[in-house]
C-alpha cells in the first residue's frame, strides 16, 4: 500500500477515512492494542467490528446489536456496564482527537488511565 493510498478496511475492504470510525485506534486509546503494534495491525471500522462497537453509548454514534451469544443482553450486566465505559470513553476521546489542530502527537491519544499504564 502507497501512504497517499489511506488504510483500508480488512473486513469490507473499503477505506477507513476517518480516525472516529477506526477500530485500530478505538482499541489503541482504550489500551487493548500496544503501542508497539499499532503500525503493524490491520485496521477495519468501528462497525466492521461489531462485538466492540455495541458496546458505545454515544450520541454520535448509531447503536449496533449483536445476535447471537455475544449479544449484550447474554453476557454479565457488571461486565457489560464497565465495558460500556471504557469503549464509550474511547469513542469520545476519537471524537476529541479528531478536533485536534495540526499534527498530532499518537503517544497522547490513549486515555489518561492508559498512558499511565505506558509509562
């Protein structure tokens, strides 16, 4: 892939344009994804994934259901609530990000809880 080319989605295959609809950094600002494999992971969209994406509870975002066992109303509702938490945080620190001015410093992305974690 050429740099002008963006990064396309390996589960559609179309182009992820935008960092608020990117599941690589969704997981990266949350602290599932290493810092040192960021460059390395395939990228795909939030809603490409979507036993991650039911889990936002934003405005800004359309809802997504899971059929099947791993459908929210299946798994533990204490599990449930602090996921819902962390991945809604997530998606409004994208939502953040993306309002940031010029060049962006990847290494202040994550959540302040996560990058504590890096430290």
């Amino acid at each position: 892939m050429k740099c002008d080319e963006g990064y396309r989605c390996d589960v559609c295959g179309n182009d992820v344009t935008s960092i608020v609809e990117s599941d690589l950094y969704l997981r990266f600002v949350i602290g599932e994804l290493d810092p040192e494999v960021l460059h390395t992971t395939a990228e795909r969209h939030i809603r490409c994934n979507p036993v991650l994406a039911q889990f936002i509870d934003h405005s800004e975002f359309e809802s997504v259901t899971v059929d099947g066992p791993m459908n929210l109303t299946q798994l533990d509702p204490g599990f449930v609530a602090t996921r819902r938490q962390l991945v809604t945080a997530g998606y409004a620190r994208l939502l953040e990000i993306n309002n940031w001015p010029g060049d962006r410093d990847v290494t202040a992305y994550p959540l302040p809880e996560v990058a504590a974690r890096y430290r």
